[in-house]
C-alpha cells in the first residue's frame, strides 16, 4: 500500500529538516571541507541515499544551511527593530545595523555567513541568498524614512543595495579583526556616520 502523498511530503520534510539541524552545528565547528557527507548522515540519522534524495550535494545542503541561518538573523533583526520603541527611521536604521553587526559576531553565523558561505557558494551565490533576505528590510527601513522626510526623496533600490553592502563590508571587518571587539565599535560608529550623513531634518 503506497504512502499518500500528504505523507510523502511530510517525510520527505523531515528529512530535510534533520539534514540542515545536523550539519549546522557541523559546519559551524569545524568547517564546510572538514565535515564529510558519511558524518552528516550519521549526525541527521538518515542514510545517504535520502541525503542525496533531498540535495543535490554538500555544496547544495550547505546552501540550505546558509539560507536558514540567513532567515533567522533576518527576522531577530526585523523583531528587534519592530520592538524598539523608537519611530525615527534613522535611530531604527542604526539600532538595526547594530544587532546585525552583533548577530554576525556569533560564532555560528560568523563562521556559516561570513566565513564559508562566500569561499563555498561563490560570491554571486552568497549574495543572491543573501539579498533575498536582508533587501526588504532594509529597503523598507529607507522607504520608511524617505515617506517622513528623514532621507531626501530619491530611488529606494539603490540606497538600499548600497547600505547592505555597506553592512556586510563592516560585518567582514569585524569579522576578519584581530581585534573584534575594537572592530566593532570603530564600525559602529562608521555606520551610524553614513546613516547620519544621510539623513535631513524631518519637515515641519
């Protein structure tokens, strides 16, 4: 008697799911090329078969390990900024720059985003992921603040791709320092400088 298909797919998530749960903290250790596809599966609990039946790769389940960890800084930072408190757009964009910046100081996603996901996936790759994630955040951040007056009227798009880029270089400074903590206030404030400097006084 074959599995209905509601049940397939269940299963089949499942796996999925246990595959990515397992080979994070794998990755995150000890790093893409040293973890091999026989520890995943033993880890996740699965054959290789089934690895190989939900991915492509390990290139490919390292992406989707990549891509989880993208969606959870993205939403820690999108709760955290809708919990501040605050309406100024350019106090929001900056208190949102730091708990990215503090979010990538974590080892995990130090190591998985900023470390191994531009090396394995390629820089196109990384930043496509990447982009998908954090764009709408920070474009709503600068269609927000540009609505109140608080940035000139201009195109959102390209302020917004130029501050994620900007938010990533600082991530990697921090990230490449021998000195992170120094590293992370002497960033800061460079950004919080870039979101001044673009800032107007709001209209009366």
């Amino acid at each position: 008697m074959k599995d209905n298909p509601r049940t397939q797919a269940s299963r089949s998530a499942a796996t999925r799911d246990a595959l990515v749960r397992a080979a994070r903290p794998l990755f995150a250790a000890d790093g893409f090329a040293a973890v091999s596809t026989e520890a995943i599966v033993a880890a996740a609990g699965v054959t290789r078969g089934a690895m190989y039946h939900q991915f492509a790769d390990k290139t490919d389940l390292f992406a989707a390990v990549f891509e989880t960890v993208e969606a959870e800084m993205t939403a820690r930072i999108d709760a955290a900024v809708s919990d501040a408190g605050e309406s100024d757009p350019i106090a929001l964009m900056k208190f949102g720059s730091g708990v990215w910046l503090d979010a990538c100081a974590e080892p995990e996603a130090q190591r998985i985003v900023l470390v191994e996901a531009p090396a394995v996936l390629g820089w196109a790759r990384w930043r496509e992921i990447g982009l998908r994630y954090g764009l709408g955040l920070v474009q709503s951040l600068v269609q927000y603040a540009i609505s109140v007056g608080r940035i000139a009227d201009q195109p959102s798009e390209p302020l917004a791709h130029v501050l994620i880029g900007a938010l990533d270089e600082a991530a990697l400074f921090v990230a490449q320092s021998d000195d992170p903590s120094r590293a992370r206030r002497e960033v800061g404030a460079v950004l919080e400088g870039l979101m001044d400097a673009l800032a107007v006084d709001p209209p009366t």
